[in-house]
C-alpha cells in the first residue's frame, strides 16, 4: 500500500493560485532530493556509482538543476536535450547519449560535448566514425530478445526496436577494439515501470555475465555497465514503490560474486532511471469546471490531456485527491475529464471519488514524469505553467505557461492575409 500524499495544503494551493492559475504542474523540491539522496545510497558500495537523469521524463532545467547538484548525470536522447544539458552545465561524460535511429548531427554535438555515447546498432559503429570520429569511450545497448521477459510498457525485447543482438555485442566489441578504442561499456534497458526488485537484480546478474563473457572472448576491459531506466513507481495505492535498499543490496550480491569473486577488475554501475525520479513528486493541480449528467456523470476539469496524456495513451491509473473535499466520503462514481475533442481525454473513467461540484480543487497525483513533457497542442490546447516548491516552503515558477502567441509563432500572418 502507498498513502498518496500531497506536499501542501488547500490553503498553500489557494495561495498559489493569487499568482498562478490553474491548471499548473508543480513540484516537489523536498520529494525530489531525498529520492534522489535515497537512491544514491543504495548504491553507494560502487565506488563509481552514478544516475544519469533520462531528460525525456521531466526535461526543465531548474529541476535538471536540482539532479546535478544531487551528482546526478543527464541521459539525453535528442540534439535539444543534449543542448538542456550543457545548459545546465552537465557535459562530457555527466552524459550519457542513448538515442536510436540517430542524425549524424546529434552524434556530432554529443562528441564535441565529450558525453558517453551508447550506440544502439553496429551499423551505427561505421556511421559514427564517419561522421564525428569514434571517441576513446564506446558503450553498446543490448536487447537479450528472447533471453529475458519483458513488461507491459516496453513490450517484450525480441519486438523492441532498441540494441544489439548478443551475437553483434561480440563482433562490435571486436571492431571497436580493432580501430583503437579504448574504453568500455555495456547498457541495457528492458524494463519501464517496473516494480518487481527482483527484476533489476536479474538485469545485473545479465549484464555482469556478459561482461565477464565479451571480456575472456575478445580481451577488453569494461569500465562500466548501465542498467538503464525503469524503476517503476506505485501510480495506485494498492501498489508498492521499489525498495531500492533491497535492489542495491542484490545488485552488490550479484557483483561481489560474478565480478570481483571471478576475478574481474572492478566496474562502475549505472542506472538511467527517469520516472521513479521525478515522476511521483510533480503534481497536477486543476479545477473542476462543469459537472455533466447524461448517460454518465463527467466531472470537465481546466486541464486536458495536453497536460497530462497518459490515461489516454497507455490506459493509465492516476490518483485523483480533492482538496476541497477533505474527509468527504467517496460515494460518487464520475468520469474525470478535459475539455480536448478527443473522447479518450479523461483522466480517470469509472473513478470514485467525493461528490465533485463546480470550482472543487483537484491534485492529480503522479505527473512529474512524462507529464507536461509529453504535452501537445492539438486542438489548440495550451501547455500549463510548471512551478517548483521550494523546501523552505515558496514558490517559483519555473516554466511560464504557453499563450496563444505561443502557439501562433511558427505562422506568418502576413503571408497568410498577402495569400
Ligand atoms: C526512457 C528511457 C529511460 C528512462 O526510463 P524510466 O522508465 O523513465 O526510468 C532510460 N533510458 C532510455 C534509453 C530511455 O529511453
């Protein structure tokens, strides 16, 4: 079981809003570091330990900010996500490049940056080398296909597009080592949202395997392996977060027995984890706009899935909290909406909450990873603003919300009346 908390009060929020109005996401500066400081400490027996943040998942800079601070590297994926990186001042290998299908010119901003770049395909090997020039450090993904099981969220691993097949990790390392690169990596990333400890255990157990394996077969020595993203976290009450205690303490097993105890040199462990980072301290804070009977109750909230698109995309459980309704019994069963054309734009279907009426103040919980980053603007529906609360208590606004001249500066106006 998770209690699903709020970090603030009614009072607090209505405070908020003489400045901000609704929707808006906001986050946890308090929620974020202690993660941050709870999963660093459950790795902290690896000399060499380090998170590299997965930008995609929530990519402001305040909050970047924040995770480098905290020591944390940045994942990137893309050239604009590169570029958020050394804006922050992460650069050189407090990257990690993991990207697929990649343009010649994200691999040439990524060496310049000096980032890790993790190639997604041997062919990628003779594409990188002509157009940026292989670096000293070279790091494959591998996709175990059918050797390991997958999840809901990324499938299973022989259908996903990522990585390189075992057999190409054996040829690759070999190229690589034939062309003069030095150093090495391994990465993986077969899991998203997962919560089973147990699974990321056996991630390490994998890749230590192949490492000692591709070490004895082609003579190099790795440098590192990065266990990927993934680390779920408990979208439900009923659910449970990962013990990452438990999870640093079976990947250590794992290592002390298949590395050191084989007579490996010693490896650093990385993870690329985003959601478990940011994802359950963001909050999504929105008024209930209309309330609607027909052959179902909605309640039309001013948010909408530009805001938020996972119960749209994926099906998704969000907890709902009603801030004005405290201690209310949950007796009514509503259909939670936005105001998007599109009638899978619902935060929640079939969910029982409080009686909602007009002008209630509802907490989506949850929205801090893939949130107001998997935001969009058909229909005309406008990004929120993104605020950060602070732990001394205050708040800053860290993202303003789009306007309609936003979503109006890509046209030429004047064009258009002279057409
Ligand atoms: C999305 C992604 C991550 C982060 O995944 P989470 O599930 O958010 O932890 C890490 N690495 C890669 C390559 C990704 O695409």
């Amino acid at each position: 079981m998770t209690e699903k908390k709020v970090p603030f009060t009614l009072a607090q929020l209505e405070q908020i809003e003489k400045s901000y109005s609704t929707p808006f996401h906001i986050y946890d500066e308090r929620g974020i570091r202690e993660n941050a400081r709870r999963l660093k400490a459950a790795f902290s027996w690896n000399p060499g330990f380090k998170e590299y943040f997965a930008v995609k998942a929530c990519p402001n800079p305040f909050l970047m900010k924040i995770l480098r601070d905290e020591g944390f590297g940045m994942d990137c994926s893309s050239l604009p996500e590169l570029l958020l990186s050394e804006k922050v001042g992460v650069v050189g290998e407090g990257i990690m490049f993991t990207s697929n299908d990649t343009p010649a010119d994200e691999f040439v901003k990524a060496k310049a940056l000096g980032a890790i770049i993790n190639l997604d395909d041997i062919t990628h090997i003779p594409f990188l080398e002509k157009s940026a020039g292989l670096p000293e450090l070279v790091c494959f993904r591998y996709n175990p296909g059918p050797l390991k099981g997958g999840n809901s969220i990324i499938g299973h691993p022989e259908q996903a597009k990522y990585g390189f097949t075992r057999e190409q990790l054996f040829e690759g390392y070999r190229m690589l080592k034939e062309k003069g690169v030095k150093r090495f990596g391994l990465h993986t990333m077969v899991a998203s949202n997962e919560l089973n400890p147990q699974y990321f255990i056996d991630t390490a157990e994998m890749l230590f395997d192949l490492v000692a394996d591709i070490s004895t077969t082609v003579g190099i020595t790795f440098e590192f392996v990065n266990m990927g993203g993934g680390i779920g976290i408990p979208y439900k009450p009923e659910q449970v977060a990962v013990d990452l205690t438990l999870v640093g303490e079976g990947v250590r097993q794992a290592y002390e027995k298949r590395i050191l105890g084989n007579g490996h040199p010693p490896l650093k462990v990385y993870l690329e984890c985003g959601r478990m980072v940011t994802g359950p301290f963001g909050y999504l804070v929105s008024r209930v706009r209309h309330i609607k009977k027909t052959y179902k109750t909605y309640a039309g909230l001013d948010a909408c899935m530009a805001n938020l698109m996972r119960p749209a995309l994926y099906g998704s459980y969000h907890h709902i909290t009603v801030m004005t309704k405290p201690g209310a019994p949950c007796n009514t069963m509503v259909d939670v909406t936005g105001s998007l054309c599109e009638n899978n734009d619902k935060f929640a279907i079939d969910r029982i909450l409080p009686e909602l009426t007009p002008g209630d103040l509802v907490v989506i919980h949850d929205a801090g990873a893939h949130g107001h980053a998997m935001g969009f603007q058909y229909n005309g529906k406008l990004r929120s603003a993104e605020l950060l609360m602070r732990e001394d208590g205050s708040v800053k606004q860290i993202r303003r919300a789009e306007t309609v001249e936003d979503y109006f500066s890509t046209l030429d106006f004047d064009a258009v009346a002279k057409f």
